[in-house]
C-alpha cells in the first residue's frame, strides 16, 4: 500500500538551516504545529514574513530595527580604577560590542593623581 502523507518542515530564510538543525531536522502535520515548535525554540518572524532561526534572529532584528545598546561605561579593574582610555558598550539583543576612546570623567582623573 502506498500512502502520501503531507508535513511541514521549517528553514531559516537566512542561513537555510533546518528547525531542529541539520541531520536532525523537524517535521511537523500541519503549519500551526511547525510555527509554534519554531517560536518555542526561538526563532523570530521578521519583516516581510521571513523566517529566522535563533541564531540569525538577534543580528537580522537589529539591522531591520537598531541596535539596544548599553549606556557607555569605563573599563575598570576590580580595585575600581580605570583602565586606559577608552569606554564600551554593547546591544542587548545581538552582543554587538563596540569601544571608544575618550578621557576619563574629572573625580576618577583627581583619583588616578592620589593613587600616583
């Protein structure tokens, strides 16, 4: 007997993985079943109905929308000094980081003085 059975498997618009990943890829009955197994294992819809697996989402997100970045804060060691001359910051959603050099605010530089 020969049977056609229909399903449902779900690839990320942008890398083309496979929900599940590859070598083990999903397959679901209906498209209601695949799309909640997808936003359960954090993939995102996107702009134009593009799919996004977990990994691309954070990234694709914040070209479409921006980033969420940090406030810029001052490298320091543990002690609380600074180090050097720069300031960072980095997105909340994709980890972007980025660093900038700067001069540190005016009581940290008196502190620097003292400690010298």
């Amino acid at each position: 007997m020969i049977q056609v059975h229909t399903c449902v498997r779900i690839h990320c618009d942008q890398c083309r993985d496979p929900l599940g990943g590859l070598g083990s890829e999903e397959y679901h009955a209906t498209e209601t079943t695949a799309l909640t197994a997808a936003e359960a294992a954090g993939w995102r819809l996107g702009p134009g109905g593009r799919l996004w697996c977990s990994a691309c989402a954070p990234v694709l997100t914040c070209e479409a929308e921006g980033h969420q970045f940090t406030d810029w804060r001052h490298p320091r060691t543990q002690r609380g000094w600074l180090l050097g001359a720069t300031e960072y910051r980095h997105c909340r959603r994709c980890c972007l980081h980025e660093s900038r050099p700067t001069t540190p605010p005016l009581a940290d530089v008196a502190e620097i003085e003292e400690v010298a």
